[in-house]
C-alpha cells in the first residue's frame, strides 16, 4: 500500500487489465492506484460494472479514517443487581 499519498482529496478512478480488470481509486496526479498497481485508462467516476481493488478500498479508508486517532473508550460498564 501506497503510504505517503493523502487520498483525503478528491479521487480518480482506473481500470487496469493485469488486476482482473478491477477499478482502483486514483490521486489526480497519480497514474498507479493507492495499492501501487499501475492502471490502463482512467474514469473521474467509479466505472460500476468493475468490483473495487480491495487494496485500494484499504488504503483509502485507512487514509480517510486513521486508527492514530483517539478514540473514546469503547468499554461498556455492567452492573448487576442482586
């Protein structure tokens, strides 16, 4: 997975034959998907008859949503009554 690029931008979208003709997500700039794969043609919106790259669907929701975050402490208190 591709580190250093900020996928919180708008995204671009690729098809790339050599990855079952899978769709990747895209940065502008960019002409590989965030999972690295080089793509063949690039779409500004999602070709649908194409499943999504699950690198690249990781890459971007790992991006978009990072676990460094604080995250309140999801540990539920039960008390039982006697």
């Amino acid at each position: 997975m591709m580190t250093n690029r900020n996928p919180r931008v708008e995204v671009d979208w690729g098809t790339s034959m050599t990855a079952g003709g899978r769709a990747h997500v895209l940065l502008p700039a960019g002409n590989t998907g965030l999972c690295g794969q080089p793509v063949d043609t690039r779409y500004r919106d999602r070709p649908t008859a194409r499943p999504v790259c699950p690198e690249c669907a990781t890459a971007y929701v790992t991006a978009v949503f990072p676990t460094e975050a604080t995250a309140p402490d999801l540990r539920h208190e039960v008390r039982l009554r006697a």
